[in-house]
C-alpha cells in the first residue's frame, strides 16, 4: 500500500495529527517493501511478482529469489530478512507508542 493511501486511511482514527505523517524515509522504505512482500505471496499476480522483482532489482539482489526465498535469506550472518523486518517494526510501532 502506498505511503499516502496508509495516512488517508488512518485519518480515520486520527483526528488531527496522524503517526503515518510522521514517518522517516527509511520507515517508509521498510514499510512499503513490506507490502511488496506480502502482495507477492498473497496475490500471485503478474502485476506482484513484477514489483517484487522490481524491489529485489533495486536491492541489487537476485531475481530468482521467491517471496519465501528471500524472507529466508541473510540480511546479516545471524539474521534473517524476514526477522529483521520484524525487527525494523517493533522500531515503527515503538515509535508510534510514543507519539504525540
């Protein structure tokens, strides 16, 4: 989901200010790389697999990587990809916590 679509449709729980607006650029990047990710498994479209293929073309990554594949792969020697966006957002959500 685009960043935009995410504050629109959460200004209906926000009245004012809204803790999607105030998101780093990198949360933002983690965000909607999260939603690549779970259009691909989810979807199986062409249209999917196109922006996923797209996201690991950006990453310098291979493009024979599935979804699963990569979530599987190293981001670190003791890391996987899919633990460190579980990582990266338990920071968005910590900083949401404390929004105010």
């Amino acid at each position: 989901m685009p960043h935009d679509k995410l504050i629109e449709k959460a200004s209906v729980f926000y009245n004012s200010d809204n803790p999607f607006s105030n998101l780093t650029l990198t949360q933002k990047q983690v965000l909607s790389e999260i939603f690549i990710i779970r259009n691909a498994i989810t979807h199986k479209s062409d249209n999917a697999n196109l922006k996923f293929k797209n996201m690991l073309s950006s990453k310098r990554l291979s493009l024979h990587h599935s979804p699963s594949g990569f979530l599987r792969s190293l981001h670190s020697p003791s890391n996987n990809m899919f633990n460190q966006y579980i990582i990266e957002l338990a920071y968005i959500s910590n900083d949401f916590a404390t929004f105010s």
